[in-house]
C-alpha cells in the first residue's frame, strides 16, 4: 500500500500529469485486477485527508497550497467537511461544520474566515433540515454569474466587494437530524403514502410490510401520522418509511403543535424512572437539606418574572453600601442539589439539552415537579439556591464576588409590569398600585435600577451591542386559536434582571477560569468582515451611512442611528443575520456581542443543562461545599457535551420560531376573513420585480404586496433604483409606509400577501 501511495503522488507532482480517473489511475500504474480494491481505498484515504481533490467526471488532481484560489489561510475546492445542514425558505442550505471533528480539523479549511458552507437545493442530495452530512468543498470564491450581474447590488456607491463564498454538495449524509416526518396519511388497497407538511420533501411511500391488513387497524386516511424514514438514496426517487405514531386528525385542537414537536423529535413526556426520581424528593424543602447553608430567609429577596411565568429560577437582592457601592445577591435555584451525576433525572436533561418554550405549551428539561416547584423560587416557601454575591463600587466595577449555597424564603413575586410601574411612576401612584408593599422593597427596587442602569452603561461603553428588542405573542384561547397579538417593550424592568444576571454570569465564568475548573462557557466569536460588509450595503439600502462595521463603534453608531425609527428592527434583524450564532464550548473564547472575554451560563438551570454542569463545578469554589461533591466530566466529554446542546438548542430555538410562526399565521389568515378587517402599518423593505417586501411593524411580519394588487395604472421596476414608478410621479421604494390589510396567508407555504387600503396610494 504504501509503494502504491508513492507511486501515486509521484504521478500526479509531474508537470505532464493530467487529471485522472480511478480507471485511468489503475491503466497508467499498469495495475492488476486485484490490486484495485487497494487503489480505490488509498485514492479515497487522500481525498478525506484532502491531499487531493475529486474533480468533473470524477478525476484526481492535488489540492492547491494553501494561500491560492481560495486566499490566504484557506484550501482549495476538495476539501471534506463534517456537520449540519439547516435549510432556508428558497430550498437552499448552509452547512455549518461541527468545530471539534478531526476530519475538518484535517481539511485545511479555514473554518474561521469560511464559519459556514453554502450548499445549492439541486446539490443536497436526500439531505432535510438538521441531518448529520459530510459536504465536499467544490468551489471558493463568488460564482461566476456575480461577475457579471448589475443593477442594485452595485448601485450604492463605495459598495463593498461581494464576500467570498465557500460552496459544496452533500457527499453523503451520516444522520438523520429531523427525528420524524409530519404529514397526511393516505391508504389506497395494499398501498399507502404520507404526504409531508414540508412541501420540500416528496411524498414517503410506507413499507408494505408494515401496514396492517385491515384498513380498520392502524391509521385512517387523512390522519396526521410521523412517519421514520427506513430508505431514501436517490432524490429522484420517492423514500420509503414506516408510520411510527398516529397525531389524529388536522382539526384537532393542539395536533399543529404536536406535530412540530415530533417533527424535531422534541419530547413533552418523561420516562417513568425520571418521574419517580423527581417524585421521591417530596413538595419542601427538609430541615437535613438547609444545613450548612446561608441563611438568607430573614432578608429582602425578591423575583422578578413575565406574568405568565411557571417555573422562578433567578431571584435578587440589593442592598445600598456606606461607601456608595452595592451589595447585589444573585441567587439561582440549586438543581444540582436534586439532579445528581448519572441518575435517569440527569441523562434525560442532557439529552434534551434545554427546555423548550412553545406557542403554546413548555416542553421542559426536567420535570414539572421539580421545575415548576421544589426548584422553583417561589414566594412564601423555603427554597435551596446557589449565590453569588457581588462588591460592586459605586463607578459599577465589580471589587469582589463569591459564591454560597443559601436557603431563601422569596418575600414577592413580582411581574415585569409591575416594577415598570414602580420604576417609572410617582410615588404616590405607586403608593396607590401597591398600598399593602413594604417600603423597603419599594426602595430596594429603586436602588437596583440605580445599579443596573449604571451596569448597563458600562457594558455598551466597553463595546456591548444593543440588541434588545421588543416582542410579539399570540394570545390563544383553551383550544388554541389565536384571538390576539401583545406587544411587549423591552424596558426597564427587564433590564434590571438582565444586567444582574450578564454580572453574575460572567463572575462565575472568571472564578471558574482562574482555578483550572472543566466547564462549559457561553461562547460567540468575532464575526467574518465580508459578512459585516455585506451588512453594510443592507443598511445603506435604509438610507445610513454605516462606517466601517469591522469597528464595533460604529455598528453601535449605526444601531443608535436606528433606535427609535421605523427601520430599527430590520437594521438589529440584519445585524443578528450578519453574526456568528453563540454556541456553548468547552473553552472561554470570549463573547462578540456582550464585549466579555470570560462568560458562562450560571442562571437558568432549570431549564438549560450547561448552568447544570456549570453549578457543579461551581461546588469546589464555595464558601460552604457540599459533603460529598458532584464529578465533572473530564475535558473531552465536556466538548462534547457543549457540542450537543449546542444542537439541541438550536433545534429547540427552531420549533420555537416555527411554532410562533403558525400561531400568528393562522391570526392573519382570520383576520383576512373578517367583514372589518384590522389594518397594518406597514413598511417596504425591499422592492423585487413582483411587488414590494413590507413588514408589519407592530407585528413584526413579513409579506408580500403583489404588482397585481398595485393601484391601477402602469407601474415600471427600476431595477437600479430599487423601486416602481407609476402614473402621476406615484413611486414605491424602501422605507416607504403605507396601512395594509391582509389579502390572503398561504398555510402550506407559510407566506403572507398584503393588499394597500383605500387610504394607500
């Protein structure tokens, strides 16, 4: 084998050589019939470790240096990447190579510079949404159309260069990522399909051998059923599976929600070892389980929460020093108290990673027993915590931090709206809204904007971005069925509690960071500047003067330039778009977004399992340990523990979106429907030669106003201009606003169409 390996790489460092296939490879080397089976496998060894690269038709050629077509520090076309594929709307994906495999760590790729891979919907295979794929680089560079497109990609001038782009093709898919197929379930004789809901995936022929006999058995045809794929390896070809579970039929009230759960096999029941687990530990807290700890449950401690809130795992206190400073306690609900290394309680919560917060429903990590009560920091009741209290001087810095186990008894349950109210009313309103409250607490709260506000300063001083945002929730019925949409700002109450817990996070990060401690940290890396330029040209199209945003400075400038307008949740949506998404890692690379360089998950571990693992580690480093401390894994587990739920997370942040998604789908499509109609303030966002992009600014939604539904006369695209011109000087462009109504929402496509009012031009 190794002569054959020389004789190869001999061959193809001639100047005279030709790209060969393996056929002409086993003529030139003057191979034996027996001797092929070794030439293909060292062919396909060279071309893994990206020592060559598979070209047209299938032959071989060296891989460029690096430092060529690609640029400095990146490879050639050939290389072979491993990770997952995520697709978009048009049927086009990106795939996002995992960052701890050895086989992209041996490509020579610059994952840095090129963080993601473009993969064309005719190159990806049987690939669906979140599979598990190995993808071929085959080109690096911009595709050769750009060269030579005009119009509004070059009209602004000073427009950056277009970003180089890696692309490739699914090679060969490794796993599965979508857990079930939902669709509709039809049964003709001896033959039965499943049309999916996902109009990108063609219709799933079920295995004869699995259906049942008796079209009375099993499921009936228009039921909603999952379905597991046994066999798709030709996407010209139908695949074939098997029904797995019956979801019942598509006016059930609830069944559009399941089956996004089953879609990304996400799971709301628990097995009955984890219930019984939870279980055992009883409703309260024992006198045995407060021992050793602080004892906080004389002092001021409070919870601050949105107003439909299950599960309380954060609570604070504030107290005003002699020297101006603050003492600020933040106590986090002590899950590692309850779910210990190893138990069914444990394996379960790592496997879902996170809990899952749906349109309508909590899919959470742990059981309810335990998240929504033992672990819960209720008001009224004795509760374990973790603590870390923080010196913090009176310019905001923190002068010392340390952590202990407590035991809290929350004195109030406060809902962001009311300390909005306590914060930005008088007094005497106050008085009023709350006549029974101890002062104190009223004061306390006064005293802890002071600080957070002061914190907040700090943080974007220090080169934070602002990308808070307010949000939109569907208000549903028992069945269901929305009735309304709620609005709710991102303001001072929320604020309070997020500063608090950025603080906190970080403290724990740096104590955990200075004494050598395996962990888990919450990571967001510097963004590519080709991506940030193509950003710019976004926010020159609104009309700004963007800078140069490889400087953070100036992508603060400009999201300080939108604050407050009508286009401020396009520019911070581009802006996300643009950046790396946070994962979690077993190293403390920093975090892009919050400008910290140590940052950790500490707050939430009721319902995320990196502040589990973190709360463990933590337990060496407190003031009062634990007997008998929980083990931490050993650094290469923990890799891929922070590789996982940095999967599950985002599977669970993709449900969550497309959950929403239907909910406020399905309020448009009623309120197309109604004889007075609710009308939209809209803006245009982008101009196409098929009608205007608008969104819905109060709803944050996204449709189309068709060229068919313009007012009447003639109306030309200005492809250069970005806009249509019409009869008596009438122009539509971007940024222009106009009150819209619903004209008709495609369900089965997920798109929304607008119609202008009479009032519109």
């Amino acid at each position: 084998m190794k002569n054959l390996r020389e004789r190869i790489r001999s061959m193809m460092k001639s100047p005279d050589y030709r790209p060969l296939n393996k056929s002409e490879f086993a003529r030139a080397l003057s191979l034996k019939p027996n001797e092929r089976s070794e030439l293909r496998a060292e062919l396909l060894r060279l071309e893994n470790k990206g020592r060559i690269v598979r070209g047209k038709k299938g032959r071989f050629s060296l891989r460029e240096k690096s430092g060529g077509k690609g640029g400095k520090g990146t490879s050639a076309p050939g290389a072979l990447l491993i990770g997952t594929l995520r697709f978009q709307n048009s049927g086009h994906a990106w795939f996002y190579p995992d960052a701890n495999d050895s086989t992209n760590e041996a490509a020579g790729m610059d994952l840095k510079k090129f963080s993601r891979i473009f993969v064309s919907s005719t190159k990806t295979s049987t690939a669906m949404n979140g599979d598990h794929v190995a993808v071929r680089v085959d080109r690096i560079g911009q595709p050769d159309w750009t060269k030579h497109r005009k119009g509004r990609n070059q009209k602004a001038a000073g427009m950056a260069k277009p970003a180089d782009e890696a692309a490739g093709y699914v090679e060969k898919i490794i796993s599965r990522g979508m857990a079930r197929i939902i669709g509709t379930y039809f049964r003709q004789g001896k033959f039965a399909h499943v049309q999916p809901n996902d109009l990108k995936i063609p219709d799933v022929n079920i295995e004869r051998n699995s259906l049942p006999r008796d079209k009375k058995d099993g499921p009936k045809s228009g039921q909603i059923v999952a379905v597991e794929l046994t066999r798709w390896d030709n996407p010209n070809s139908k695949p074939l599976g098997r029904v797995t579970e019956v979801l019942g039929w598509p006016d059930t009230p609830g069944i559009d929600m399941l089956a996004i759960v089953h879609k990304h096999g996400l799971r709301d029941e628990f097995p009955d070892q984890v219930l019984d687990e939870a279980k055992a530990f009883g409703n309260s807290v024992s006198k045995n389980d407060t021992v050793d700890r602080d004892d906080w449950r004389d002092l001021p401690v409070i919870t601050i929460d949105p107003h439909d809130a299950k599960d309380f795992d954060d609570a604070i206190s504030v107290q005003k020093m002699s020297n101006g400073g603050w003492q600020l306690a933040v106590h986090i609900a002590d899950v590692s108290h309850y779910v210990k290394p190893g138990s069914a309680l444990d394996k379960e919560a790592r496997e879902r990673g996170n809990s899952t917060y749906m349109a309508d429903r909590v899919l959470p990590m742990i059981p309810r027993e335990l998240s929504n009560h033992l672990c819960s920091l209720m008001p009224g009741v004795d509760r374990l915590t973790q603590c870390c209290l923080m010196k913090i001087n009176k310019e905001g810095q923190i002068r010392s931090s340390r952590f202990t186990r407590a035991v809290i008894h929350s004195g109030r349950r406060f809902t962001y709206e009311q300390v909005q109210d306590i914060l930005t009313k008088p007094d005497r309103e106050t008085s009023k809204l709350f006549p029974d409250e101890d002062p104190k607490i009223i004061a306390m709260l006064h005293e802890a904007w002071s600080l957070a506000s002061l914190l907040r300063k700090r943080r974007f001083e220090n080169g934070a971005l602002d990308l808070d945002m307010a949000e939109v929730n569907v208000l549903l019925n028992d069945e269901g069925t929305p009735t309304d949409i709620v609005k709710s700002e991102y303001n001072e109450s929320h604020q309070l509690i997020e500063e608090f817990m950025l603080v906190a996070n970080e403290a724990t990060a740096k104590t955990l960071k200075n004494r050598s401690q395996n962990t888990i940290y919450r990571i967001h890396e510097d963004p590519d500047p080709d991506r940030l330029n193509e950003y710019a040209e976004l926010a020159r199209l609104h009309g700004y003067k963007p800078g140069n945003l490889t400087n953070k400075k100036h992508i603060q400038q400009l999201l300080n330039d939108a604050k407050g307008s009508i286009e401020e949740h396009a520019i911070k949506i581009g802006l996300l778009k643009s950046l790396k998404r946070a994962a979690y890692f077993q190293d403390p690379l920093g975090h892009y977004g919050l400008s910290k360089a140590n940052y950790c998950h500490f707050t939430s571990p009721i319902r995320r399992y990196a502040d589990l693992v973190v709360h463990r580690g933590l337990q060496r480093n407190l003031g009062n340990p634990p007997k008998h401390l929980d083990k931490t894994p050993p650094p290469g587990e923990i890799a891929q523990i922070a590789l996982h739920i940095s999967e599950t997370e985002r599977t669970s942040a993709e449900a969550e979106n497309e959950s929403r998604r239907l909910k406020m789908l399905q309020y448009l499509h009623i309120c197309s429907l109604k004889e007075d109609p609710p009308v939209f303030n809209t803006v245009v966002t982008d101009v196409r030669h098929f009608g205007l992009f608008v969104e819905a600014i109060d709803i944050m939604t996204k449709g189309l106003i068709k060229t068919e539904d313009f007012p009447e006369g003639e109306w030309r695209f200005e492809e250069n201009l970005v806009r249509f011109t019409g009869p008596h000087g009438k122009k539509f462009t971007v940024g222009e606003q106009y009150p819209c109504l619903v004209a008709n929402v495609d369900m089965e496509r997920q798109m929304v169409d607008f119609k202008f009012t009479e009032a519109s031009p």
